[in-house]
C-alpha cells in the first residue's frame, strides 16, 4: 500500500472512532495519531509495539512514519493534526 493510501486510511479510521456528539476523539487514536504526525520515530513504533509486537508490524510502522517524515512539511502535519481533532464539521 502506498504511504498517502495508508495515511488516508488512518485518518479515516480516526474519523470512525470519533464520538459524533461531542466531536472528542478516542483518547488512544488521538495520541496514535498526534505520534505519527509530530513525534519521533522510535515513540511512535514504541506505541505501536503496546498494542501490537509483530516485527512485520514495527517494521512497517517504522518505514511508514519515516516516509512521513520526508514527505510532508511541519505545515502539513500542523493541518493534518488540526482536521483530525477539532473537525470543523463538527463544530
């Protein structure tokens, strides 16, 4: 799967978990997301590793998050963060 792919699948997972009547997102997504976003490499494969230990998985989580990093600006994942917690067509 390419990286935009899996990106827009995580954020439309995201999108899922969120509770439709007060817009607050599931506190362990948000944190997921806030990791893969703006953290750094190895915290966001250290979280992956609490909810799954498959190297296979790790691996993946590693060279998706670095490919993230090289490909999106501190801009981008400034709105990408933004549109994942607070939607604006929640408000």
């Amino acid at each position: 799967m390419k990286p935009a792919g899996s990106l827009v699948l995580l954020l439309g997972a995201a999108l899922l978990l969120t509770s439709w009547t007060n817009g607050d997102i599931c506190p362990a997504v948000e944190q997921d997301i806030q990791l893969f976003l703006t953290g750094p490499v190895d915290d966001y494969v250290s979280y992956v590793g609490k909810y799954n230990s498959n190297p296979l998985v790790l691996a993946n989580a590693r060279m998706l998050k670095m490919c993230l990093d090289s490909k999106l600006t501190e801009e981008d994942k400034k709105y990408a963060m933004s549109a994942v917690v607070s939607p604006v067509w929640l408000a």
